[in-house]
C-alpha cells in the first residue's frame, strides 16, 4: 500500500439505516456464518510474511478531545451533510467514544470507516464529497472547522489506516429511503451512544505476522450467532504504526449487555476449523491474544472499549 498523507479527513454522519429500525432483529448473515476470507496457508513458518488476504480497507481519525469539549465536538460532527453513505463500496461509520477513565492523552475519540477496498477510500478522498465534509471546500468553511478543532481538540487528528481481515458482517434492518439520517445535537448533552465497541490492540513482532494472522483464521467465529452482534474485523496496519500497534481487533455490538453475555460464554473463542491446527486466539469480538509458543508481542496487547455514536451503515453491514 501507499502512504497517506490526509490530515484532516472526517466524514459524514449520515445513515443508511434509520435509528428507529435499530431495535429490530437484525438478519443473520449477509455472509455464512464463518467469516469467508481469502488464505494462502503457510504454517509451516510462523515468520512468514502476512497471509491473510484482505477483505476491507478501514480508514481511523484519532482525537484528543479535550475536557468538557465531548458534547461540542459531537454537535459538530453531527450537523455535518454528506453523501458518505451513499458512495460506492461503503459499508460501515461511527465515531468512537472512549468509554471508562481519560489519561488525558490517548484519543478518547475515533472515527471509524469501513469501505470494501483502498480504492474507494482514495476515489472519496479525492471527490467532492470529501470537500462537502471539510467545509463544503470554501475558505470561509475550512476555517471554520479548523477553528472548531482547536477549541474543541488538543492538537491535530491522526490517521490511521487499516487493512481489514476475517470480516464477520450482520445484515442490519431495512434503510431509510435516500440514505440520509438526522441527529440533533445542543453542544451541551452528549449523544446516546447506539452501539458498543470493544478492540484489542496487539504489537505483533517483525516476522511474526502470519503466525498472528493464522491463529485466527483458524477458528471458526460464533459470533454471528449471538444476540446483538453486529460484526467484527480484525485489523493490519496500513503504512508504519506510529503508536506501536500493528493489528487490533474491532467488534461491534447492540449495546455492552449483549457483549459482556458473549464475553462469559463459554464458545467465546470459537472452535477449530476441521484440519486448521492454530492456537487458542480466535476470531471473536475481543481478539484475546493467541496463547502458546512462540512469543509473538513486543508488548502486552491493550483493550479498549467505546460507544459508537452516529452510526452510518450499508444495507450489507461491515
């Protein structure tokens, strides 16, 4: 992949599916049950390079909010327009809300976009929806939301890009005709967050990554099969990491009742695929680290866990 350099991208927070129609069954599965994945297997060589084909491109924007700025910054982010969810191979967007205790320093918020491949994000990046999203791409609306950022965040956003592995998708209810979805926001309430998140953050050594990879492609994922599951990928840095972190898990749930009922279970790690060997970790919704020889981390993997707010999905979910 190529190096990105785009620094202030933020996108839209329009919606494919209506927030009324959140409550309703969602329909099992766009996909089968196991996450269908593209695999060159190579487990002979734990070293190799990554074998796991990617299936998703995800695009992070991480924030520094700054304290009591939480409720300006989602108005801001809530008034915006945008054709986000209506552009060919989007499939997911929420913005991430830290959820526990801020050190002050770590983004408390992400934007999180999933689209079908690189080439979709870069063909966003470069239309007129993203001037839309930065302003509307007058001088007079990109000062205006450079001046909201800086009251609102501490220093400037950092991107992130991912390729998205293993993906696990939940068909969601039916969408709102045109796409479009209002949210009102006073700058003065937090927005009700409308899903849960949880990622596991791994440092995974050089060498190691395949060996990483194919302990979760090796288990078959039950999730899709729990109540309030949306969907789930596991995520390979795109480009150098500038925080040490070369992978993450990202699940999506109805809300933290429904992920901490599959957290307790016990089919939690899912079971091995029938001849797929690999370890203890799986693809599940926390991405517990897999277990076992050799040592695979520079450093200890670190959870995190969110509200998503502003939830903008496809018809075909993650």
């Amino acid at each position: 992949h190529h190096t990105h350099t785009c620094m202030w991208f933020i996108v839209a927070t329009t919606s494919l599916v209506h927030p009324a129609a959140r409550a309703s069954p969602r329909v099992l599965l766009a996909r089968s049950v196991v996450p269908t994945m593209a695999v060159e297997t190579d487990t002979a060589s734990p070293s190799a390079t990554p074998t796991v084909a990617a299936e998703r491109y995800v695009a992070t924007n991480r924030f520094r909010v700054k304290e009591g700025r939480g409720a300006a910054f989602e108005k801001r982010w809530a008034e915006r327009k945008s054709r986000l969810g209506m552009l060919d191979g989007f499939r997911f967007f929420c913005m991430l809300r830290l959820t526990g205790e801020w050190d002050g320093e770590a983004p408390n918020y992400i934007s999180c976009t999933v689209w079908e491949e690189e080439a979709q994000f870069d063909a966003w990046k470069k239309g007129d929806a993203f001037k839309e999203a930065h302003g509307g791409g007058t001088i007079g609306g990109v000062a205006s939301m450079v001046l909201a950022t800086m009251q609102n965040t501490k220093g400037k956003p950092k991107v992130a890009l991912w390729d998205g592995l293993l993906p696990v998708s939940v068909v969601p209810p039916a969408p709102t005709p045109g796409g479009w979805r209002e949210v009102e926001a006073d700058g003065k309430a937090m927005l009700d967050g409308e899903v849960y998140v949880a990622m596991n953050r791994f440092s995974v050594l050089p060498g190691m990554e395949s060996g990483f990879e194919q302990r979760f492609a090796s288990r078959e994922s039950t999730l899709a099969s729990r109540d309030g599951f949306q969907g789930f990928l596991l995520l390979r840095r795109d480009g150098a990491p500038d925080d040490g972190f070369t992978h993450s898990t990202l699940s999506v749930w109805r809300d933290k009742a429904a992920f901490e009922a599959w957290r307790g279970s016990e089919d939690r790690a899912g079971k091995p695929k029938p001849g797929g060997g690999g370890g203890a970790g799986g693809a599940d919704g926390e991405g517990g680290p897999p277990k076992g020889p050799p040592q695979m981390f520079a450093k200890p993997p670190e959870p995190s866990f969110y509200e998503g707010i502003l939830v903008l999905e496809s018809a075909r979910g993650i």
